[in-house]
C-alpha cells in the first residue's frame, strides 16, 4: 500500500501533487525543527531546504527526534535532512545549508523570492525571527511562524499581501536585567547569586583574571581582601601538578571560602555597603567552614539527587570537591551550564552566597541549572503538537497558492492563529484558533511611511555607535543607508561607496556633514537587502529619570548612553563603562552567533510566548501597541 494513499483520501489529488511539487524552506533543525522535517517527509513534501547553523549537542537528543549518540558532533541540518530523507516514501531533495539567517551574503530577499512558495521557522530567538520576518515580507514568500516555552507554544501565519500583522506587529517583551551593583553588593533573589557564582567561576578558572566583575586590582587604593586568595589558587591551577597533596588543596580552597564569604563581608559590614540591602548579611562561621571542608562531597554519594537541596555544610564540601577535580582534570575556561563541573560549581558557590545573604529558596543542581543556563525547560510534544499545526497551515497556503494562482494573499480569512496552552480553557480546551490580526498601524516593518521619535544626547555619541546600537541593534537594519535632510551620509551593502563615507564613522553626530544629527534632525535610514526604510525625528535630551528604586546605577556614563525610541522609558545601552547587566545575547550580532555572556541575567526567554495561556486579544486591542516597546533591550 502506498504509505500516501491516506493523505490523497484526506487532501485530494490535486492537492497532494502540489504539495509534491512545493518548494519548502525550512528555518531551523532542532525541537520543532525535527518534529517538521519528520512530519514534512511523511506527508509527502518532496523538495525541502533546511537553514541552521548549530551542530548537535548530546542535551539535544533526548527532544530532538531525529538524532542518536553518533551524530554528536555533526551539523543538524546535514542529519536531519538525511534522517527525514530515509522516511519518506519516495525519492526526495532535502538540501542542508550550514548557515546563519542572519547572513544577508548568504540569506537573503532574493533566495527566498526565486526558490521557495513557503517558509517554515522553527527558531528559538527573537533576532533570528525578525530577521526571516522581514526576508519573507520583502520577498513576497508566505511564512508560518511558531514557538514553543515549556507546554506553551503558538503558530501564526505571516503573509504581506494578505494584509495580516506581521511578527513585529507584536510587542516583544524583553528581558529582564540588573545593575551589577546589585549583584556585587545587594543581591536579594537566586538569580542574583547565580550570576555572581558565574563570575567567581570566571575569576577563577578564565585566562584574563581581569575579565570577571569580581576582579579588584591588587595595587589599587582599596585594599583587595578577596585576591591574594584568587591569586594563590590560580597559581596552583597554572603549575598543573597532580602531585599537589590534598592538604594544600584544601587549603586552597579554605582560604577562599574564608576570604569570599567571611572577610570580605565583614570588611564591608565595617564599610556600610550593605544599608541598601533587604537583609543585611552574616558572614560565615570560621569553625564551620573548618569543619566541613573534611566532608565528603554530596555529589560522590550514592544517594545524591540533582534536586536534593544542599545544606551549608553539603556546599562547602561540595565546592572543595570542584577545586580539587578542576586543579587534577580538565576544566573549562568559561562557564558552561551543561558542563557538570562548571555547574556544580555555580550551585554551591551561589547557594552559600544565598545562605549568607539569607536569600531563599535555596536551590537544587536542577533548578540553579535552569536559571544559570536561562532554561525553560523544553517540552518534546509541545514541539511535536506545534509542527503539526504548522503543516495544517502550510496545507491552507498551499491550496490558496493552487486555486489563485499567484504565490501569497487571500490567507486572512483562511488561516488561523493557534495557541497551545498549558491549562485548559472553560470549554476544556488545550488548543485554540483565532482569526490572524490585522497589521498594526504603527509597526515600521510591514506599514509604509513610518516615522519614530528618538529621545537622545546627540552630543555623547559618535556615528559609528549611533549605527551599531540604535540603527542596527534596536531597529534590527543589516545593510543601512542614512540620510540626514535629504542627504546621504553612509551606505551599506553591495555597491556601496565606502570610501566616500567610511570618515564619518568615527565622527560625533553634531559634527556629520549637512549640519550633522543635532535637535530636531530627520533622518531617512533604508535597507534594500530588506526593503525596509524609517524616518527617525530626533529629539535632544540631558536628563533622565531614574526608572525604579533598584535602578541604582550611577549617573554620568550611565545618562550618557541612555536613548528612547519611540517609547515612554530611556534604554541604557551597554558600553564599556556601562554598570548594567544586560540582557541574554549581543543583538548585534548575527543570531546564530549570539554569545552566553556570563555577566547576563535574564528571566524571560521570548516575551511573545508569555501570554499564551491567557485568552488571545481582539485585533483592535493590540493594533494600537507602539511597536517602539517590542524594540526595546537593554544592550
């Protein structure tokens, strides 16, 4: 029997030949990725190309169906091509591209707009998405759109000429973050003392000392407690003698504990740094420390669980444990969250930090994983429930393409926005359908003619940050043309003249040619690789309100970098001299390259899943929501 037999009885003939027939681009190899190249071969899609990046990872394979222990190593698109090849019933062309989306050389408007009649995306990351967002809307390519967090997850359908919003349409919420004076000194939730964990791992066990936020200059004025220690110890790791007795390895590691979680407390305690602080701080026992390091380390025991909580004593024994391994085996530079070591390092280090600043709750190896490696945890058949909507969706599109002819519109009454939900609704539903929106007036992609206000002080900045933060970070521009008053004073991309322009990069913005960006300057920035283009009206500003109690950041370098982009709250950008920590990932960097920085802390992954549980607005209710606030990061 014919494996399509079943779907010809379902879609009729016509239907399953162009789906035969389709050209499908396909955006990412992993959860949901796998889950729709699997359900692709099955339902008879012949001629498919996959775009990701990554290679796999031994935590993929227990979501990510279509890989196994031997393909470690490997570029997902590569295997899952050939996995999802072997299923299907006839001969198929599933074609790997190793590769980043947000390469415009590579991806770009116009290999879109010449090879496929879909796309498919199944990416974990809010540049990424943007980014194929506006190749599809620019190349006239119908795209569907999907995501999953934990049991949540929705899949939408985004098609220009069908006059539905677009994904930028919709606010973004962003991530979470916090000063590093709150992580250095008043620290009042896990998270905090996480992050502090992965910079001591930093000071620790990285090359440059000096990288970590917990360095102190040793010939500063301020006489450094913590970093006689930290010195001692890196010695003993750079010597790399297995002959070191475990005496002088404890003592290593006593000296630390002392010097981090008693000494240098109580020093700041004499100082009064902590008055800020919801709880003031009590340093460690000096016999306690002591008498646990002797402990055995929970971890070495057979009854040991990840998601037992530690006591002090487990912590301390536990953290003496990791010094030795690391100074006898291989230890990673940076911090890693799937590295046991790495992790199991952060646990303690963060947990005692927790005890002595009376922090709760106190957290297992499972749960500091989570919020270390910023994890929600993913859920296979929530990715598995997403692909397969996406293929209802590509079946709709697919047979509008075939009765009208032409390759987009007519998809807004015919497609749906599906939710998938955690709990179910009074109708005892876990999978609802809501008719797609309408664009919303004010997004700057996929609406003409759009002009957003910028708040900045024009005389702090040079172009050159002006392009990197705000043009191409914020606003997401890959190849950008300026023009101040008509005038064109840089150019980007293919055919551009950078000699002309390339002086006035290191420029202030008051000092750019045509009377430069200053008080009430208009400014016309396009992207052709995008077909995209904004005006942007600036606005001269000094001063800005401090936004909450816990923003205690210092002004001066602070207020300098601060801007606001058609919303009602200043962005602090991330510069050298910022004391911010920001948000996961660099924006301005292609997605798949994004980096874990270790000095972020971040509580939400992608804000546009987060009210997935609730009843989705009317589109007259969020066609009214600044698209400014979707935009804002603290980078």
């Amino acid at each position: 029997m014919n494996q399509l037999t079943g779907m010809e009885a379902t879609v009729g003939s016509d239907l399953l030949q162009k789906i035969r027939d389709a050209q499908l681009l396909v955006v990412g190899a992993g959860g949901i990725g796998c889950e729709l190249l699997k359900n692709l071969a099955l339902c008879g899609f012949r001629k498919v190309h996959v775009i990701d990046l990554d290679t796999i990872d031994v935590s993929n394979l227990n979501r990510q169906l279509l890989f196994r222990s031997q393909h470690v190593g490997q570029p997902k698109c590569t295997v899952a091509c050939q996995v999802a090849a072997n299923m299907a019933s006839s001969q198929v062309e599933y074609i790997p591209h190793l590769g980043n989306v947000c390469d415009n050389s590579f991806f770009n408007t116009q290999f879109v707009q010449q090879n496929f009649d879909l796309v498919l995306n199944a990416l974990d990351n809010v540049t990424a998405r943007r980014r194929v967002n506006r190749i599809c809307l620019a190349a006239g390519v119908p795209l569907v759109e999907a995501g999953t967090t934990g049991y949540l997850g929705q899949v939408n359908v985004i098609d220009k000429e069908s006059g539905v919003a677009c994904y930028e349409c919709k606010t973004q919420e962003t991530q979470k973050v916090y000063p590093i004076c709150t992580i250095r000194s008043t620290p009042s939730m896990p998270v905090h003392t996480i992050v502090w964990a992965k910079e001591f791992y930093k000071l620790l066990f990285h090359e440059k000392v000096e990288e970590s936020m917990l360095y102190e200059d040793p010939d500063g004025p301020d006489n450094s407690v913590v970093m006689e220690a930290v010195s001692d110890f890196r010695k003993i790791m750079a010597a790399n003698d297995d002959g070191n007795s475990n005496s002088a390895k404890q003592q290593a590691a006593k000296k630390l504990l002392h010097k981090f979680y008693r000494d240098e407390i109580i020093k700041q305690l004499d100082m009064d740094r902590y008055k800020t602080a919801l709880k003031t701080p009590v340093p460690m026992d000096a016999k306690a420390i002591d008498s646990a390091i002797e402990q055995t380390a929970p971890f070495k025991t057979a009854k040991y669980k990840q998601t037992d909580i530690p006591t002090i004593t487990d912590c301390i024994a536990e953290f003496v444990d990791c010094l030795q391994e690391a100074q006898t085996g291989q230890v990673l530079p940076s911090f890693d969250k799937d590295d046991l070591l790495s992790m199991r390092f952060v646990t303690v280090t963060s947990n005692l930090r927790s005890y002595v600043f009376g922090i709760e709750p106190i957290q297992s190896f499972y749960s500091a994983k989570g919020i270390a490696g910023n994890i929600i945890p993913a859920i296979a058949t929530t990715n598995a429930i997403a692909a397969g909507l996406q293929i209802l969706q590509a079946f709709i599109i697919l047979r509008q393409q075939k009765e009208s002819g032409n390759k987009s519109g007519g998809l807004a009454t015919k497609c749906r926005y599906g939710n998938i939900l955690r709990e179910t609704t009074r109708n005892g539903q876990l999978l609802t359908a809501a008719s797609l929106e309408p664009p919303n007036p004010k997004c700057y992609v996929c609406r003409k003619a759009a002009s957003i206000p910028l708040a900045m002080n024009v005389n702090n900045w040079t172009f050159a940050e002006f392009l990197e933060k705000i043009v191409k970070q914020e606003l997401g521009f890959a190849e950008p043309s300026v023009m101040i008053e008509g005038n064109c004073v840089w150019e980007e991309g293919e055919g551009a003249d950078v000699e002309s322009f390339g002086e006035n990069a290191g420029k202030m913005l008051t000092a750019l040619p045509y009377g430069g960006i200053k008080n009430g300057a208009t400014l016309l920035i396009d992207d052709f690789s995008q077909e995209l283009e904004v005006e942007i009206v600036v606005t001269q500003q000094d001063v800005w309100e401090k936004e909450t109690d816990e923003d205690t950041s210092s002004e001066g370098d602070e207020n300098k970098y601060k801007f606001n982009l058609g919303s009602s709250k200043p962005v602090p950008v991330k510069s050298d001299s910022s004391n911010l920590v920001g948000a996961d990932g660099v924006a301005s960097k292609p997605a798949a390259e994004e980096e874990d920085d270790d000095d972020d802390v971040v509580e939400v992954m992608d804000g546009s899943l987060a009210d997935l549980d609730k009843k989705r607005p009317a589109a007259d209710e969020s066609a009214g929501s600044s698209p400014a606030k979707k935009r804002r990061t603290m980078k």
